[in-house]
C-alpha cells in the first residue's frame, strides 16, 4: 500500500518529542522531508504545553525521558476531553511485552521501535493519519447527518428526504470502512515485510531469524527431529571494504545472498543476515552428512563468484568460512548451544585458514 503524504499533510501538524537530539532531527528530517509540519518538543511538560497551544493531527512520543516520561504524558493526554482524540504513536527501544501493553492500556494507538526505520515511521504515521481524516469526515458526515434528521422532523416531505440521505449515508459509510480496512491490511503486511528482511540483501534479516528459530527449536523438539545450523562469516570483509569502498561492499554482499540463496531450496530451511558480513543457514529434518554437504555447496558457490579480493589470505578472490552444529534428533536440542557450538566452529574454520567448512 501505498500513500500520498502530500494529501496526508492537510491532517495538521505532528508532533514529535523526544529528549535525545539525535533521534529528534532524524524523525523531523524523515517528516518533513515527506511533507508533514512538525513540531518538535524535548520532553513531556514542553509536549503538553504545545499541545494545549494548538492540536496536533498526531504525536509521536518517546517513553523514556527525564522528568516526565512518555506514558506520563500519554496518560495526561488521555484525561482529558479535548485530547483524548489525538493519535499517540510511542518511538522507544523497550522491547519488554508488557512496557508495550502498558502503553496500549494507556491509549497509544501504535509502537516505533528504536533504532528508528525511516520507511516504517513514515508508513505508521501515513496509517493512522489516513485514519484520523477517516475518522474526522466520518464525524462531520455524522453531524451532516443529524441536522438533516432534524430538519426532516418539521414535516413527511422532509423526513423522507432525510431517509434517502441516511440510505446514501450508509452506503458510503460501508464503502469508506471496506476502503480503510483495506489500506490497514495492506499497510501491515508492508510493515512485516519490513521488519523481517534485510533491506540490502533481501534475504531474512536477525529479527525474522531469532523468531524462527526459538520457533523451530521448540517445534523440533517436540516432534524429534534433528536440526543444523550454520554460521556464515564473509572473510576478511573488513579490508574488502577498506580497499574497494563501502559501496562496492554493499554489491559484493548482495551477490553473496543471492549466490547462499541459490542453494537453500527447501521450504523448511532458512538463510538471513546476522549482522554486518554474517550470515546463518538453519536446516530442519536433515542427516550431519547432508548437512555438511550443503555448507560445502553454499562455500563453493560464493567462491565460484571469482569476485577479486587482492587482501584475503585465504584465495585471490571472495570466500566464506562456515562452522556447522549438527542435533540429532535423539537428543534435547538446546537453542543457545547449539549456537554457540556453530559460532566456535566458524572460529576454528577462520583459525585453521579461512575459505572451509568445520
């Protein structure tokens, strides 16, 4: 789903507060540069004062500040009648379920987890600002609506106009909620796509991969199935990036997805970005020898990329080292092992000279 934050502006302003600079020029750039009117405050009683100064169409709302934190203001927001409609959408790094419910319970209408995404921010304000104008032509369809009832009260002819109006009501009313529904499904489905891969490469990125494999893990062990997994780390990537550029990194990461992607087929198996030039396979129902065999395939394949890497001391071009952990299906997996146990295999693979598989 996409939407037109040059229509959306005319909602109003936004407020944004929060009390590390960084963060605050960062969202009022990524607004403004899209359209939007902002309004920036450094904490809580500067954001209740700018609100009781004009309205704003939403607020974006930092939890932890000093003095007054952001569910202070949330709360102060909510009690009283002539703010209670404002948006309020929470920008932090708390992850804690319950911080998060907390918030809910307070009346925040969504959460922006820290560090910020550019896209995500804008798509979450774009939603519940759609959402907002929705909701004020719904009210002013509404008070519409009840004048024209009550002018219909003075005589049949009038109430009868006013049944036609109502009928024609109604039938907006059902198009503009089957509309918004729409959008609020779309735009969700683009935020999950967001969150669970990896902008530059494609492939799942650490949040989809922690999800699935605590997941898969639990699974497996109920059903007695065994599990690999394999870490990946690109060698010496840092002095890649020293002598051709980060930009040139950038593409060599790509082809170097997209060359381990070539070789995780199965459906029930997994390769994301762990961070930086790491990566990790997870295989689900497979024999340590198979296994192996499919680390070998994914090395093979990224070397047979011949891209040129004057400083690797393993070969002359790009090359990967993998550590692989095997569970057989006898034993009771333990999650936090069994990585451990591949990340000290990826060590010994980069010990013993780079380019293999341990």
């Amino acid at each position: 789903m996409t939407f037109d934050h040059s229509q959306l502006k005319n909602a109003g302003d936004i407020l944004v507060v929060d009390d590390t600079l960084e963060n605050l020029y960062f969202l009022k750039n990524v607004l403004t540069d899209a359209g939007y009117r902002v309004r920036p405050a450094i904490d809580g009683e500067l954001a209740l004062r700018s609100v009781q100064a004009k309205h704003p169409a939403l607020i974006l709302l930092d939890i932890r500040m000093p003095g007054m934190d952001g569910f202070e203001v949330c709360r102060r927001l909510k009690a009283d009648e002539n703010t209670r409609s404002i948006p309020v959408i929470f920008a932090s790094a708390m992850t804690d379920v319950s911080d998060k419910v907390k918030g809910f319970e307070l009346g925040a209408v969504d959460y922006v987890t820290k560090p910020l995404n550019a896209k995500e921010v804008l798509m979450r304000v774009a939603t519940h600002l759609s959402l907002f104008m929705a909701q004020r032509q719904l009210q002013q369809q509404n008070r519409q609506l009840r004048e024209a009832i009550e002018q219909a009260e003075a005589g049949n002819r009038a109430l009868k106009l006013a049944e036609q109006q109502l009928a024609a009501y109604s039938e907006n009313l059902e198009q503009i909620v089957a509309e918004r529904t729409l959008a609020l499904a779309e735009a969700n489905q683009k935020l999950r796509e967001l969150s669970e891969h990896d902008e530059l490469t494609g492939i799942a990125n650490r949040r989809k991969f922690d999800a699935v494999w605590q997941y898969e893990c639990k699974r497996v062990s109920r059903l007695g199935t065994s599990l690999a997994v394999i870490m990946i780390d690109i060698d010496h990537f840092k002095e890649y990036n020293d002598y051709y550029g980060h930009q040139c990194g950038d593409v060599c990461l790509q082809q170097v997805a997209k060359a381990m992607a070539s070789k995780v087929q199965r459906a029930s198996d997994l390769l994301a970005r762990y961070g930086g030039e790491e990566f990790v396979v997870i295989l689900i129902g497979i024999t340590e020898a198979d296994a192996r065999q499919m680390a070998e395939s994914i090395r093979a394949s990224v070397e047979e990329l011949a891209i040129p890497h004057p400083k690797n001391s393993a070969a002359a071009v790009v090359t990967i080292s993998l550590g692989l952990a095997f569970w057989p299906s006898a034993l009771k997996y333990n999650s936090f092992a069994l990585l451990a146990e591949a990340d000290s295999r990826l060590y010994q693979a980069k010990h013993a000279g780079r380019n293999q598989v341990v």
